[in-house]
C-alpha cells in the first residue's frame, strides 16, 4: 500500500493539514480496499500549535519520513519567514533529509518556501499563493514560479497554490497513480469538483482591470476543443494575437510548462480518459487526441506514466465504457 506521510509543523493551517487523510483516506480499489495508508507526524512526535485556537496530537516523529512512498507538507502560517537556506530551521532541514531519492514531495501553498529553501526546487516550475507570489520570485530566483496557476505537477516534486487547490493537486496526484474513475469517486465523497486543470488562474484580485486578451487562458480553453488538430506554436500565438516569442513567455509565466509541453500533457489526459471509459482503437484514440498514430501515442503515455496504452487500459477502464468504438 502507498503511503502518505502528512508532516505537521507548528503553525499548520488546519484545513491544509487535514486534505491528505481526507482525501488519500477515501481513495479505494473495487473491492473497497485502501489505496493508501495516511498518517501524520512532527519534528519530535509532540503536539503540534495550530494557525488556530487548538493544537493538534501526532504520535510519530519526523522518522515516518524516511519509509514515506509521498510526503505531503500543509501550509504554516510561519513558512513565509523562510527567506533563503539559512533560514531553514535545523531540525526541519534535518527532516528533510531523511526523504528517499524517489519519494514524491508535495507542498500546499507556502510549503514553496520550505521546499525551495531546501533547494528542492531550483530549476523547476513552482506554485504558491498568489498574494506571496511576487515576493517569493525575490527570494528564490531559481525557481520557476508559475505565478497564478493551481498547481504545478514538476514530476517528483508538486507545488499548490492556497487552500482548496490543494484539493485539486491531491486529487490530480490519485488521478495519476489509478485513473480518472478513482478520482472522481474520491470527489463526489468529497462534494468537490472532479478535475480542475492545474494551469487555471487562481481566483486573484488584481488593482486594475486587465484586458481580455493579456493572458494565455482563453487560447488554452480554444485549444482544448482543438486536441485531435496538428496544432503549432504559430497557431496558438496567432490566436492570442502576440507573437510567438511574447506567446511563449507569457505561457511558461502562466502555466509553468512551455505550450509544447502543455499541449502534450493535455494530449495524455484525454488519452487516458478515452483509454478508461471508451473501447475505441488505440489508432483511433491517437487521431482523436491529436497523436496522429498508436506508435506516437504509446510514446507519450510510457514517457508520462511508464506503462503502454493496453496495460493502461486493463487496469483502470471501467466495466462498462461510457463511449463506443466509431
């Protein structure tokens, strides 16, 4: 069984803390069987002060880390204090260390100043809370801040944005590991929405209106429902009406991803979707998505998720497809 461990420090932002056991803990396979084991510590196992009125008891240390498959990081109201490597606590440092090489780090909201003074984000795209966001790229150059996204899925490492999008990355994090089915029944326990795309704008107040042509949104959202077309950069950028250079610059600031990138990681998603609730050809889903060809397809989707499309389809398409073969 995966397991999550949920590492809680003095000044944790109690919803933060409490999205990895709520939403890992409902994640089951067919018969009902956990799909993870959560559990929860702190530096020394002692209780933990909470961002508000109440403290919480953890019964283990920071050495849970050391067999964690996921170590997730809630927000704490004291993170943003964190201004470079120097700053980073000793014990916490200490903590962090005992993470293996190949266990998957998960940070909610400020937890971006945690992992990027531990150097765990140098020259990767990052997500934080948009009112800290400008302040945070001060701090920490080398990271690629994607300013206004819901999160970014860096490969070993993600990063949120605040609160609810924590939501959507732990939800993208089950979609990941067992598809597109288990996901939405963890949602609808939730009574939350099933998917948020990780390159929607936060929900920011800006001091003076934009234009609707200042960002890449509306372009992502026309080229959505243009998948299965040979989409290029000069597409996109001429639909946004910018050059490509602008085009490009402006999407990376966005979503984290160049539109190259993103265009395959959307390509993917609605693979696996078909690959789950459709029994459609595997040449078809390639056209569909905009592949062209199963030999493309198989590519991106080992090069995403390490397995073929047949070995995906077998282990997460429902029993009874939803979309038949055309």
């Amino acid at each position: 069984m995966h397991r999550v461990v949920v590492l809680a420090l003095d000044g944790v932002i109690p919803f933060e803390l409490s999205l990895a056991s709520r939403l890992f803990g409902v994640a089951t396979d067919p018969d009902l069987r956990p799909l993870y084991e959560v559990v929860t510590c702190s530096l020394d196992g002692k209780p933990v002060r909470t961002a508000a009125d109440f403290g919480v008891t953890v019964e283990r240390d920071a050495s849970a880390l050391a067999a964690a498959d996921t170590v997730v990081i809630p927000a704490s109201e004291t993170f943003a204090e964190i201004v470079d490597r120097e700053a980073l606590p000793r014990r916490l440092a200490e903590a962090l260390a005992l993470i293996g090489p190949d266990t998957r780090i998960v940070g909610i909201c400020l937890a971006t100043y945690v992992l990027a003074a531990a150097g765990l984000l140098d020259g990767k795209a990052a997500a934080t809370h948009w009112y800290h966001a400008a302040r945070f790229q001060r701090l920490y150059p080398r990271v690629r801040l994607a300013a206004d996204v819901l999160f970014v899925d860096a490969g070993r490492v993600l990063t949120s944005a605040g609160a609810a999008s924590g939501i959507d990355l732990l939800l993208h994090l089950i979609r990941r590991d067992h598809g597109s089915a288990v996901a939405t029944h963890v949602a609808r326990r939730c009574v939350v929405p099933p998917q948020r795309e990780g390159g929607q704008a936060q929900y920011v107040e800006r001091p003076m209106p934009q234009s609707v042509d200042a960002g890449t949104s509306a372009t992502r959202a026309w080229a959505l429902d243009r998948l299965h077309e040979p989409l290029q950069l000069a597409d996109l950028a001429g639909h946004a009406g910018m050059s490509r250079r602008t085009f490009t610059r402006r999407f990376r600031a966005e979503v984290g991803l160049s539109p190259g990138q993103w265009l395959t990681q959307q390509r993917v998603d609605l693979a696996r979707q078909l690959l789950e609730s459709s029994d459609l050809p595997v040449n078809r889903i390639a056209e569909r998505v905009g592949f062209g060809t199963g030999a493309t397809l198989r590519h991106h989707l080992h090069a995403a998720i390490g397995v073929s499309p047949g070995a995906y389809r077998r282990t997460f398409q429902t029993s009874t497809p939803d979309v038949t073969r055309s």
